[in-house]
C-alpha cells in the first residue's frame, strides 16, 4: 500500500486490531514448544498413574478392576485435563500457523502489520479454560472419594 506521498505503508489490509506478521509465527512457536514439553509430560504422569493403580511394583493392571470407581473417574478427569491442556497448545499453533500463512500467500511481510482476528486467540482459550475446569472437578472427586474413605 502507498500513502499519499506514494511511499510504502504497512497499513492493515483489513479493519480490526493489527500485529506485526513475525507476531503470528512467534505465537505459534511458543504454542507449538509447549504442546512438546507437555506431550513428555503428560506421557510420564499417564505411566506414573498406570503403574500406581496397577500396584505400583508388579506391574498387574487386573488391580485396576478392583480399584475404587471414584479414584478411576478422578483419573479420568485428569487425564482429560492433560488432554486438554496439550489441546491448548496445539490449537494455538496451528491456529497462528494458519493465519501467518494466510497473510503470507497476501504478500505481507514478515514485519508488516496484519490483523489479529478476534476469535483466533479464543480458540486456544476454550481449551485452556476446559483444563482449569477439568483440573479442579478432579480434585473435587478425590476430596469426595477421600471424606467418604472417613
């Protein structure tokens, strides 16, 4: 784009709030990093908890037939906060890697100024918010579980 002198702008293609494109490529590689050291993670805890269900030395994972129903409902919440909570990032990335890519294929530049659609970081937010959410009802069945243990 030009302004009224004809020099170059990096002025918005599009109305709304505006970021440098390098912006959308940072995102999604901050994203991206953390749905890696989350997946290592989570994989480890998911071990961790098979292994103390399953007795925690012999490996038998029949105990998890006879393991109290609440403790298994609050690990599958857990679980489902951890799947979630790798949702969040991976989301984030692709989401930023598809909008670096669509402002790209436009002919913006890396430091241009290009518009940050309003649901984009709302999209990795519903997944942040459902960890939470999981995270806490979790704990909220083990309280459960461990009162009525009394």
């Amino acid at each position: 784009m030009t302004d009224e002198q004809g020099s170059e702008t990096t002025a918005p293609r599009e109305n709304g709030p505006t970021l440098p494109l390098s912006t959308f490529w940072l995102r999604r590689s901050e994203f991206s990093g953390h749905a890696s050291t989350h997946v290592r993670t989570s994989a480890l805890a998911g071990l961790g908890v098979a292994w103390l269900f399953a007795g925690g030395t012999d490996g038998d994972l029949s105990t998890l037939a006879t393991a109290p129903k609440g403790l298994l409902i609050a690990a599958a919440i857990f679980a489902a906060s951890l799947g979630a909570d790798i949702l969040q990032y991976f989301v984030g990335a692709q989401v930023y890697r598809s909008l670096a890519r669509h402002y790209e294929k436009q002919d913006y530049a890396i430091d241009d100024l290009v518009p940050n659609p309003p649901w984009a970081p709302l999209i990795p937010a519903i997944f942040y918010n459902l960890k939470v959410v999981l995270l806490f009802g979790g704990y909220t069945v083990l309280v459960v579980v461990f009162l009525r243990a009394l």
